[in-house]
C-alpha cells in the first residue's frame, strides 16, 4: 500500500492515494536523467536553459491560486500564506533565470609564477536526487531545482510522502515551460528505493531537506557510495532582544517569526531570549499577543494559525510540551489543541538540562528566557546543537554587529523578520546541515569548478 497520500490536516480527510513506483520505473527514470543531461547540459545554450527556467517562473505566477490550494490541503498551511510561497518560488526560479550567465560565467585566476593564464569553468555533475519536506512543498523545490537546472544538471525529486498533489503539479510545470523529458522528475519513490537511486552510478549528488535523523541517515548512504550531499536539518533559532525604541513593533515581529507557516519552519525563531530590564513588558505583550493569534480554517483569507500538518505532528508537539512542564517549565499560555489546531503557546523558566532547552518544537511554541546582558544572551543563544538562523534586535548598531559576529548559526537578521530572499544564501552550521541554496553559493555547490590552465 502506497504512503504517498493526501490527507487534510484540518478534517483528517484522505483526499486521495497515490501508487509508489515501481523498481523497474524507477530504473527508467534513472536512465532518462542521465540521457537528458547529456543534451540538457552540452545542447542547450546557457541563454535556452534560463528562458525554460524563466517560464517555470511565469507558470507558478499563473497557476498561482491553484498551487496554494493544493498545498492548504496537503499540509494545512493558511492560503495567503500558501500564496506567498508560491510567489516567492517564482522570484526564486526569475533570479536564477535572470542571473544564469554571470553566475555561469569563467572567473581568471591570477598566476604568482609562469606565463599564460588560468581560469575556473563551470560546468554540470550530472543527475542529482532531492530529497524535500513537506512544510514548504513549492520553495523548498525551488531553491534546490532552479539553480541545478540553470546549470545543466538533472533533477530527480522525491517530495514528502504527504506531498504528492503539489510534486505532481510541479513536475507538470517542468514539462509545459518546455523542459526536455527527464530534465526533472517527480519519484514517488519508497524510503528503501532512495538507497538504490544514491548509489546508482548515474547519481551524482543528494541534497536533502528534513530533520536530523533524516539527514544522518542519507549522508551515510551518500557518504558510502561517495556522493556529493548537502544537508538542510532543523533549527532552534534564537531570537535576542537587547534594546528597543518600540516595544510593541518589535513584539509583532517576535509573534510573526513564531507563527508563520503554523510554527512550523526550520528556520522560525524558537528562542527568545530578552535581556533583563525588558523580560516582563516583554513577556506580558508577547503572551498575550501568541493568545490572541485566533486558529482558523486556512481555506480562508485572514486566517493565521492553521492546522499542525499532521496528526503525528500534533503528537508530537503535545509530547514535547508536556514533558517541558514536567520537567520545570512554566506554561503561561496556550498548550491545547483540538484535532489539529494547536493553540499559540509560551513556555517560560525552561530549565537547563531538560528535554526541551534542547529540543526543536515544531509548531507554535516560543520559549522566553531572561539574560543579564549581552554576553549571557549570546551564550544562551549559542547553547542549542543548531545552528540555522537568528534574529537579533537593538538599537545599537555596534552591539548588533558584535553580536552577529558572535552567534554560531549559518544566517544572522538584524532588527527585521521574514526578509529572506532568492539572492540570500541559506543554511546552517552544527546540526543544522551544511552547505548552501540559493544565491550565488546555491548555485555553486553541484558544479564542477573545473580550472583550465593555458600556457
């Protein structure tokens, strides 16, 4: 029986099922990736890929309301949110396309001894396997395939098992924008076919997006078979507050980098660590800002906390919460949920030690802690195994650059939330993963650098 199905988190409806591939298909699959590249990458003229790319682009933008629909009923995400990301995918798949020559283009080395010149040529690897999350079904695709695609490799994309609808209407994008059959293509593959497609020898690279013991797992595939992987794992981002010439703005974007996508981002900030002086104002406007996020039907315009994704998800969470309070921590709002619908939910005095001062809660759960200056809260900050994002808020310019230079994690925004963009490289260090997608270090990371040194 196939695991790959939609189920509406908000009823617990299964819409609809779809059939795993077959071993023989997927070997079919395998070959058509590689065949393809060879034309993809040698045939099509850099100029050609990125207008293909560019409608990818176009069709995301006209099939707008249709995506976000699908992905409300796949894992529950609010509509206006769902619309976003579909934009924000189309901005991603535009920038790769209006950016294909100049990050494709030679780059001289100068020479410190002998005559000539030297110089780096970028160039294709081959087939690559993406292994993606359900929780951005559309942008996670995006940052992986746009700039793989405008460098010439081939994409094999297995999505999440709750993900099918969504992987399907991409996969059809790919075809209409006129991508050549095998160019990319949507696997409905099992959890034992992803081992068969990383050590296939036409494979020649993994990036995967999920959570820790995902990633241990597939980078000791790849890591046997000597493939190229980058990992994107999960984060407990910390949100520092050290000064503010407008406490309630800076609590709206505390509730926004919390809330979105039903809590449910790797990059969302998790921990807010506020510094003495304003650990009450903060805390009595914060709780009961999360207390006043209303749950809602996310079919609906407006609506800004929807369902967990799943019942499992939800499980979860209401583990994870319980064992905090067991375990010390203080529940000052929040903590219940009916079917799906989890309520925006504070925990305060998480002690050290505990489950949760270590964990990532994955869902609308902040945890508040109070620091006695700066140096307490960058090592509270940097006190977690990961390290993805963080977000730090003063008015002192010199103390937010100190800061950020300070914070282990791959990624620092300053006095500003939600201002990722296709330009902004992202990723993480620790157990957050390694590697780079988009921007100009996305693109870089599946290409070979050859040098051509010239006498």
């Amino acid at each position: 029986m196939s695991s790959y199905a939609v189920i509406n988190p908000a009823t617990g409806e299964t819409i609809k099922t779809y059939d795993t591939i077959r071993d023989a298909e997927l070997t079919t699959a395998i070959v058509a990736a590689d065949e393809a590249h060879r034309t993809w990458s040698r045939s099509v003229t850099v100029e050609e890929r990125a207008a293909r790319v560019r409608r990818v682009a176009e069709l995301h933008t006209e099939r707008r309301q249709e995506l976000a629909e699908i992905i409300v009923r796949e894992m529950g995400k609010p509509l206006e949110q769902a619309l976003g990301e579909v934009d924000f995918s189309a901005d991603i798949y535009a920038y790769y396309a209006d950016n294909a020559t100049d990050l494709l283009k030679d780059e001289a080395i100068s020479l410190l001894a002998g005559e000539g010149s030297a110089l780096i040529r970028r160039s294709s690897l081959g087939v690559l396997l993406g292994i993606m999350p359900w929780n951005f079904p559309y942008y996670q695709v995006a940052r992986f395939a746009g700039p793989n695609l405008i460098v010439g490799n081939t994409i094999l994309l297995k999505h999440a098992e709750q993900c099918p609808e969504s992987a399907a209407a991409i996969a059809q994008i790919m075809l209409d924008a006129g991508l050549p059959v095998g160019a990319y293509t949507n696997l409905y593959a099992s959890h034992e076919q992803i081992s068969t497609i990383i050590a296939d020898k036409r494979v020649q690279g993994v990036s995967l997006t999920g959570s820790e013991r995902a990633g241990a797992a597939i980078a000791e595939i790849a890591g046997r078979n000597l493939k190229k992987v980058v990992l994107e794992l999960g984060g407990s981002d910390p949100f520092i507050l050290l000064s503010t010439d407008d406490l309630d703005a800076t609590v709206a974007a505390a509730v926004a980098a919390r809330i979105d996508n039903n809590g449910q981002a790797c990059n969302a900030a998790k921990r807010f660590i506020v510094i003495d002086e304003l650990y009450q104002p903060f805390l009595d406007k914060f709780t009961a800002a999360i207390a006043a996020v209303e749950l809602g039907d996310p079919t609906q315009e407006g609506t800004d906390l929807g369902p967990l994704s799943s019942a499992k998800a939800t499980e979860t969470l209401t583990d994870q919460v319980a064992r905090a309070v067991a375990q010390g921590a203080t529940l000052v709002t929040g903590g219940t949920s009916e079917g799906n619908f989890y309520a925006g939910t504070v925990l305060a005095d998480v002690k050290p030690g505990s489950d949760a001062f270590h964990e990532e809660f994955f869902g609308p759960v902040a945890q508040v802690f109070s620091v006695a200056d700066e140096a307490a809260a960058v090592a509270l900050a940097n006190d977690t195994p990961f390290g993805l994002g963080s977000y730090v808020f003063t008015t002192d310019e010199a103390q937010a650059l100190r800061v950020a230079d300070s914070i282990e994690a791959g990624m620092v925004f300053i006095n500003l939330v939600g201002a990722d963009g296709a330009e902004l490289p992202f990723g993480g260090v620790k157990r957050s993963g390694s590697g780079r997608e988009l921007g100009r270090f996305g693109s870089d990371e599946f290409v070979n650098k050859k040098m051509i040194r010239i006498g």
